[in-house]
C-alpha cells in the first residue's frame, strides 16, 4: 500500500517533469528501489508538495542551488525542463544562472548556462 507521502511525491514529480521524472525513478527501481522511494517521498512528497512556494519559485530555487553546486548537470537539466513545464520562461532561467555568477562564480554559472542552452536546443529541435 503507498502512503500519502508518496502518491502526493509521484503527482509533484508528474507535475513538474511529466513522463520524464517517472522515467528516471523507473531506471532507479531495478538497482535501489529504496532510493526511488526516498525521491519521491521526501524532495516530492514532503517538500515540493509544501504550499507556501508556487511550483515556480520552488524550481527557480532549485535551478539556482544547482548551479552554486556546479557539478549537477543531469539534475540541472532536468529541473530546467521542470522550471519550463511549471511556467518559468527562458529569459527568466538565464536570468537566475546570471545571478548566481554573484556568489558561485563565472565557471559555474557558465556551465549552467551551457546546461540551459542545451535544454533550449531539445526543445526547439522537439517542436520543429
């Protein structure tokens, strides 16, 4: 039986990343479906299902601490093309990888940069 935790995680998670987020907790279940578990209940089902933050500004958060972390490009991506599909524009995505050059460095945000024109590149080349 699933808990409340994670039926509120797993409609966060298709909430934010559609079919995709399913995708990556179903390449996890096969070598740690505990880990699986964890992600959706405790980042979707706890913390992203909270009310005080939109979906918007939770993703603009998250896009921001993973470009300071500079060494999350697979999560960057991802949380980019969350940030996307929960209403945030490009302009406003480069615009927080701008800001965080301020306190993570030119290197950081330039790879995050690179993450975001990447992202841009899938989806223009998707809609074509």
């Amino acid at each position: 039986m699933e808990s409340n935790r994670y039926t509120r995680g797993q409609e966060a998670l298709a909430r934010i990343h559609g079919h995709i987020g399913e995708g990556v907790m179903d390449t996890l279940k096969d070598i740690a479906p505990d880990f699986a578990r964890f992600i959706i209940e405790f980042p979707y089902g706890d913390i992203y299902s909270r009310g005080v933050l939109s979906p918007k500004e939770r993703q603009i958060a998250t896009i921001a601490s993973l470009t300071t972390l500079g060494n999350a490009p697979t999560e960057l991506k991802a949380h980019i093309q969350g940030g996307l599909n929960v209403g945030c524009t490009r302009q406003e995505i480069v615009e927080v990888i701008i800001q965080m050059a301020v306190y993570a460095g030119f290197p950081a945000a330039v790879n995050a940069i690179l993450v975001a024109k990447e992202v841009f590149a899938e989806l223009d080349n998707k809609n074509k």
